[in-house]
C-alpha cells in the first residue's frame, strides 16, 4: 500500500471518527433529559417517569458489560456500531408514537443499551484505527467532539423544543442516529481489525482463569471503586443545582440548564483535547488526582452561592475534572490491560461501574435533599469526592510506569 493510500485511510477513518463522536454525543447523553421533558409534559407521574428513567439506566450497565466482553472476541465493529444506531432510531421513533408505560420502559431499556455502546465502540475502533502510539491523542479527540457536540446539540434541540414541542428534541435524536450510519460506512477496513489476542489458541479453562486474574487484580479494583465515587459525588451535582434553581425561583430554569451543559461542555472541548495529545508522555496520577481535587471544591462553591457566576465557575471546574478524567479513564484501562490483554472488557467494566456511582447518585441525592435540603446534599456530595481523592492518592499506583515495565518484560521475554 502506497503512502497516499494511508494517508487517504488516514484522513476517511479520523473524519467518521470526528463525525460520529459529534453527532452520537447527544444520543448517548441527553436522550434521557428529554425524554424526561416529554413525559411530564404528558403529565406522567414522577413514579412512572422515574421507573423508564431507571430503564435506561439498567439498559446501559447491562450493554457495557456485555459489550465489552463482545469487543474482545468480535471484530465486526462496524456492524455492531450500524445496529445500536438502527436500534437507537427505532427506539426513539416508537417512544414518540406511542407512549405508553410499558412501551416506553421498554424501548428506553433498548436505547439506553444501544446508546451506551457507542464510547466502547468508538475506543476500540480509535485503537485500530489510530494504534498504540495514536490511540490517547485520538481519543482526546473524539472527547473533543463529543462535549462540542453535547454543547451544540442540546443547546439547539432546547431552543427548538420550546418553540416546535417537546415531540421535536426525540424525533431529532432519532434522526441523528440515523444521519450517524452514513459515517459508519466511511469507516474502512482497519475499524475491524482484529485485537491482538483475539486468536488465542488457548483452552476455554485458561482464558477464563485469565479473566477472573484481570478482573481481579489489585489495581483495577482501586481504580473500580475510585471511578464509582467520583460518579457517586458528581452525577447528581447538575441536576441538584437545576433543582434548587426552580424550587426557590431564581430565574428561568430552562436557561439555567441551557448554561450548564453549554459553559461545562465547552470547557471539556479543549481540556479533552489537551489531555489526548500529552497522554503519552505524562504520568497518569497526578494530573488524576488534580482533576479529583476539583471536584470537593466545586460542591463547596454551589453551597456558599447561588449567583450566576459562582455556577459559571463551577461548571468551569466540571469542565476541567471531567475533561481530565473522561480522558484518563481510557488510558488507565489501556495501561491495567496491558500485561493481561481484555482491554475492551476492562472498558466496559469501567463504564458500566461509571454509571451505576451516577445513577446512586441521583437516587441519593434527591432522599437526602428531601429530608435534610440542599445543603448537606452538596455536602455529601464533597464528602464523596474527597473520599475517592485520598483513596486515589494512597491506594492507587501510577499505571504507566507499570505498562512500560510490562512492554519491556514482554519485548524480551515473548508473548506467553
């Protein structure tokens, strides 16, 4: 193959890369916001909008543990990438024509499955695509255009579904969906390359032993816990601040969450970015533990103020923190797996721990501003994040110098 024939590769995988990172951004984070909108503007019970809520919430802690365990053994990732978009569309187009209870319960479970695919996909198409020297700059990228994208789009989509109704922002992610298979095909063939260890001649007994050894090892479990506390303390922040913004009438709520999404995603665009491009060269935990320190410190700020600039710096320093750690996330699994392959499952683990600190999040935040107020909410919420912040100091190691050492042993020793 001829170096224009690379180049030309090249240039086709990182512009469907740079597409689908933007467009799919608002189907994996915002559909269930506005489908939240739809049903209580239907006037549904906060009972029944909170049972197809949990729906999807469900539906994406299954995908990624399944997905990630799929991705280290199949390599058709650009089908499965065309499916969950065709599923995600098909999803959002029978919850806007019939919404009913157990319809929508339903298709939310499928669409919170499909959509959740979409990060585990797009990392293990990224590291074909872009390999080992490539992958952490490519995926600062694709970070890049998914906060651009969620920054954008929901900006827009909430203009358009306070003026058109709030049938209109779920049709448009429907379309989105859709609009993405048109990139899935400018993928070439490199997206389905398979995985360095995908054809492991070893006995089923000893891929399962190695599985429970990397499920298992020290370090991802320190990490697994670190990750679902940092969840626990910031899932439920945004929606807290929304929340107190409407109870005590401090403006227009619609406008608060439109500042929310647009100042924190619009300071991940860079940050991600930044951070994807030094990757390589920096060592993991203290840039971590910088982004986790911010979070403790931006709770404390909501507390002491309500005004408007106190919750633009605040979404400032959510920006900065998530920015580092939606980045990091994908180089801390790829250094763990290094030694012991199933670096897509370790992914999928991650992300679907990830999830479930969000959802309990949510869960704990509202019992404890119902009984105690908003206050000692945020103060949980502190509390948590400087919990997982000496966790990470004293109990976590630094991954890289363990990777390369690894490589190293590798390089001289051969493959097992």
């Amino acid at each position: 193959m001829t170096s224009h024939e690379t180049d030309t590769r090249c240039r086709r995988d990182n512009i469907a890369l740079d597409g689908l990172s933007f467009l799919l951004a608002d189907v994996q984070d915002n559909l269930g916001a506005f489908l939240t909108g739809l049903l209580a503007a239907y006037g549904w019970p906060s009972a029944d909008i909170g049972m197809t809520i949990a729906a999807g919430g469900a539906g994406a802690v299954t995908a990624r543990l399944l997905g990630g365990w799929a991705l280290d053994r199949l390599s058709s990732r650009r089908a499965i990438l065309a499916g969950c978009s065709v599923v995600t569309a098909f999803s959002v187009s029978v919850a806007a024509l019939f919404p009913g209870f157990w319809q929508i319960v339903c298709v939310h479970f499928l669409a919170g499955g499909a959509g959740a695919l979409f990060s585990p996909l797009l990392a293990a198409i990224s590291r074909q695509t872009a390999g080992d020297g490539g992958y952490m700059a490519r995926m600062g990228r694709n970070e890049s255009f998914n906060h651009m994208g969620n920054a954008l789009v929901a900006c827009f989509m909430s203009v358009v579904g306070s003026t058109a109704g709030p049938l209109t922002p779920l049709w448009a992610i429907g379309g989105l969906a859709a609009i993405s298979l048109f990139l899935v095909v400018g993928l070439t063939r490199r997206a389905d390359a398979q995985e360095g260890g995908s054809q492991d001649s070893r006995s089923g007994a000893a891929k399962g032993r190695e599985v429970v050894r990397v499920l298992t090892d020290a370090s991802f479990l320190v990490f697994l816990i670190c990750y679902l506390l940092f969840n626990l303390a910031n899932g439920a922040t945004v929606p807290l601040m929304i929340e107190r913004h409407a109870v005590y009438h401090f403006g227009s709520v619609s406008f608060m969450t439109a500042v929310c999404i647009v100042v924190a995603q619009a300071t991940m665009v860079p940050v991600a970015f930044l951070v994807g491009r030094t990757a390589g060269q920096w060592p993991r935990k203290p840039l971590f533990l910088v982004a986790l320190a911010v979070q403790p410190l931006r709770d404390l700020m909501i507390i002491r103020s309500a005004g408007w600039p106190t919750m633009c710096l605040a979404q400032i320093l959510d920006g900065i923190s998530s920015g580092i750690i939606l980045v990091l996330f994908y180089a801390i699994m790829s250094d763990l797996a290094a030694h012991g392959g199933r670096r897509n499952l370790l992914i999928g683990v991650g992300l679907a721990v990830g999830t479930v600190g969000a959802l309990l999040s949510n869960f704990a935040g509202g019992l404890l501003t119902s009984a105690y107020g908003f206050n000692l909410a945020f103060l949980a919420l502190a509390g948590s994040g400087t919990a997982v912040f000496f966790l990470f100091l004293f109990a976590m190691p630094e991954t890289r110098e363990a990777r390369l050492a690894s490589t190293r042993r590798l390089a001289l020793t051969g493959p097992r």
